[in-house]
C-alpha cells in the first residue's frame, strides 16, 4: 500500500497519456514519462496503478516548496 502524503509532499507529475476504447468498450491506451518507453494498460484500474507507480518515482522538481 502506499506511503501516506501530505501537502508538504505533494509534487507535480507530468506524462503523455493516450486513451481509447477497444471493440468491448474497455478502457485501453499508453503512458509515456518523460525520456521513457510507452507503457501499456487495459482499464482504468491498470491505469491508476501506472500513474501511482510514476507518482512514487517521482522526486519533487527543484525550486518547488517540499
């Protein structure tokens, strides 16, 4: 489970994300950081997953308060 945040925490997370439906109407696309490889995701739950990991990664940008 994530680590709580707070505000003192929180940063700015930016991606290339792209979204569309399959045949099934199913939730698909890809996630791109910045300098890294598109990855892929099949529903909204996989999606999150993605965005949380990167958020997790993610170090606070400099000259923003921490």
């Amino acid at each position: 489970m994530r680590a709580d945040r707070t505000a003192a925490q929180s940063h700015t997370v930016r991606v290339l994300l792209d979204i569309r439906r399959d045949g099934d109407g199913r939730v698909i696309g890809e996630v791109t950081r910045r300098g890294g490889a598109p990855m892929r995701f099949s529903g909204w739950l996989e999606l999150l997953h993605l965005l949380e990991d990167h958020a997790d990664e993610t170090t606070p940008q400099e000259g923003m308060e921490t």
